[in-house]
C-alpha cells in the first residue's frame, strides 16, 4: 500500500467516525426566540442548564440561561435563569455582574411561593435569596457597609416563606 492509499483509507475511517459527532453537534444548537415560545421548551432549555452546570460545563450552562433571558422574559423560567445567573456570575467572582443578575431577578417579582424541592424547602424564595446573594457579593468585595445595609434592608422587604 502506498502512502496515498494509507492517508485515504485514514481519512476515510476519520469521516466515518467524525460524522455522527457532527450531527449531534448540530442538534444541540441552541433554539431560536420563536422556537422558545413554548413553555415546554423553554423548561427544557432551563433543565439543560441546570445538568450543564452541574456536569461543570459552565459555558453551555450560562448560553443556556442568557437564552432564556434573552427569549422569554414573561415565563415562569426567567427569574430561575436569573438567579442561576447570578450564582454563576458569583462562583466565578465577577460579583459586579452577579449584583446585576441578583437585581433583575428582583425586579421581575418571581414566585417565591413556588414549591421546594424537599420538606426542609417548603418555597424556593428567590428574591429572598436574590437579596441574600447581592449582600454576599458585597461582602466578598470586601465593601461591608453596603452588604450590612444591604442584608438590613431586604430582611425587611424580602420576607423568607416557610408553611
């Protein structure tokens, strides 16, 4: 076998092992604004999220949320994306933007007596914990006075919901 022979069969056995990569590829693209319009979809796209960040695949985590963001402010999604957001934004120490996340997600008035996962969780409080998360980015940057001022303040609007 020449050398040409031996770089086609190589390149070949390439093609038909690459090809099924593509596609799958291809088909984990991200969906459009319009395709997103179901509710459904868009809690697919959340969960994905979710399973991507806790596979520890950061990038498709936050391209997953930013989508949800960018597509669907009015579904019951939207301030979980946020929230996420803001925690990943946090876990990578850029707490300016996870200040901004932890802000919108206020004020989108998300439903904080949405069921828990557990008994110990009875709702998920995400302003409250919204509110909490701003305080600790302050407090992280060493600026104690505003996450003080900050814990004060939504400890007063930001009531913690139990039973």
């Amino acid at each position: 076998m020449d050398l040409l022979s031996s770089h086609r069969s190589q390149f070949i056995i390439l093609a038909i092992v690459s090809a099924p990569l593509l596609v799958v590829r291809c088909s984990a693209a991200m969906p459009s604004c319009a395709e997103l319009q179901a509710s459904e979809a868009v809690s697919q796209l959340l969960d994905q999220g979710n399973a991507a960040f806790d596979a520890g695949d950061r990038g498709t985590a936050r391209a997953s949320w930013m989508k949800i963001r960018e597509c669907s402010p009015t579904t019951a999604a939207y301030p979980k994306a946020l929230y996420n957001l803001g925690l990943l934004e946090f876990k990578e120490k850029d707490f300016q933007q996870a200040i901004a996340y932890f802000e919108e997600l206020l004020h989108s008035h998300p439903n904080d007596k949405e069921p828990g996962g557990s008994l110990m969780e009875t709702n998920r409080n995400y302003s409250f914990r919204g509110a909490l998360g701003i305080s600790e980015c302050y407090e992280e940057m060493g600026e104690f006075r505003p996450a003080l001022r900050r814990a004060g303040e939504d400890e007063i609007c930001f009531l913690f919901l139990v039973w």
